[in-house]
C-alpha cells in the first residue's frame, strides 16, 4: 500500500520556489528621502567639486589656465555622472552651469564672475517669491494646485493658504539670504569667500527649505486631497 503521506507529496506541484522577499504585514515600502530626492550626499558633491577646483586653481594658476583646468573638471564629472548611470539631461546640466560661469569669466577676465549667475538668479528667485506671498498667491500653493489637476479653491482655505504663505517665505528668505551675502563678498572682491557662501548655502539651506515646502505639501494634501475615510457597515 501507498503510505497516504507519500500520496501527497506526490501531487504537489514541482514548480521552482519563487525567491522574492515576501511582503511583512503592516511593512510600508521603502519610501525615497528629501536628500535622495535632491540627489543624495552625491548631489552635494556635484555642486560642490566645480567651485572648489575653480578656486583652487586660481590660486596657482593663470586665469586662462585656471578656466582649462575648470572645463576638465566639468567634463570628467560629467562622464562620471553618466557612467553611474544618471539621466544624460542631469549630467549634462551640470556641464553647462560651469561652461557659461568659466564663460562669463573669460569675457570680463574677472574670477569673482564665476558665482555672478547665482547671485542674480538667487536674487530672481527672492523676487518671485516674495512677490507671490505680497499678491496673496504664494508660489508652493500654485505649483502644489497644479500638481494635483489645478483644480483646487487652496487659497480659499486659510489653514492651506496660511502654510504655503510660510513655506513661500521659507524660500524666499533663503534666495534672499543668498544674494545679500554673496553680493556683499562679490563687491569685496572676495572670490574664495564667495565659494565658502556657495557652499555652505548651498544644498543645507535648500534642504532646510525644502522641509517646510514638504510640510506645506502634505498639510495641503491631507486637507483638500485626502478622500474622507469611509464608515464600515455594521456587521
């Protein structure tokens, strides 16, 4: 007789064991960080290489020479970036933000020039900003309203509206800051000091910023677009 045991081992099925981890009851998915939306400590390092070679070059080296040495740098980062398999479009982003800086710097001749594009565009960036909040239409509100279909009364709402006030301000009291300091240290004709400000005012103040834009998004969110949790039937 054919042990029952053995019988149902028999009608098993032999398919292979899946290797996939199985999912844990209650376990969210890994969601991506504020950091790793910003590129991650590499990120950092992107905007941060350029600057450092640019003034340590000037340093020792002629101006003409110290613009070689910049547009070599920015092309071996940028063959690195897309060896490491990041989109061509942010690679080469990166080359062109050096190539029209180390450009400006070759038509005045000039190395305080090479920060002269951030300080205007972070004075640019206070303007729109700080402009939004005083026409009571702050920016994150705006770009949070078209995000989810631009259908939305967010300004109507004085929770959401109050929020998006803080977190425009956020952003424009750093683009302000930035300008403020970085244009004070261009009319001191302080280049090294204008590297020290672009990089530390850099990436931390962005995240810092960046923290209360998050919140304002997710406050907006849970308020006008979150569908009110459904009541069970009783049983």
């Amino acid at each position: 007789m054919i042990d029952q045991k053995d019988a149902r081992e028999a009608d098993l099925p032999t398919e292979p064991m899946s290797t996939e981890p199985i999912p844990v009851a209650g376990q969210a998915a890994a969601q991506p960080t504020l950091l790793d939306h910003m590129g991650g400590p590499m990120g950092f390092v992107y905007s941060t290489v350029p600057v450092v070679v640019f003034v340590a070059a000037n340093a020792f080296l002629p101006l003409p020479m110290t613009i070689g040495v910049s547009v070599a740098a920015g092309l071996a980062l940028t063959g690195f970036r897309l060896l490491r398999g990041e989109r061509f479009t942010s690679a080469i982003g990166g080359l062109l933000g050096i190539a029209a800086a180390v450009g400006i710097v070759a038509v005045t001749g000039s190395a305080k020039d090479f920060f002269v594009i951030g300080i205007w565009a972070a004075l640019a960036g206070f303007v729109v900003t700080a402009g939004s909040v005083l026409v009571r239409r702050p920016l994150t509100g705006a770009i949070w309203n078209l995000m989810h279909g631009g259908q939305h009364a967010w300004r109507e709402d004085r929770a959401v509206l109050r929020a998006h006030d803080v977190a425009t301000l956020a952003a424009a009291l750093v683009f302000g800051a930035r300008f403020a300091v970085k244009q004070w240290l261009y009319l001191a004709d302080s280049t090294t000091w204008l590297a020290v400000a672009k990089i530390a005012m850099g990436t931390p103040l962005t995240v810092l910023a960046a923290l209360v834009i998050v919140w304002a998004f997710r406050r907006t969110t849970k308020r006008l677009a979150t569908p009110p949790r459904s009541h069970r039937p009783a049983a």
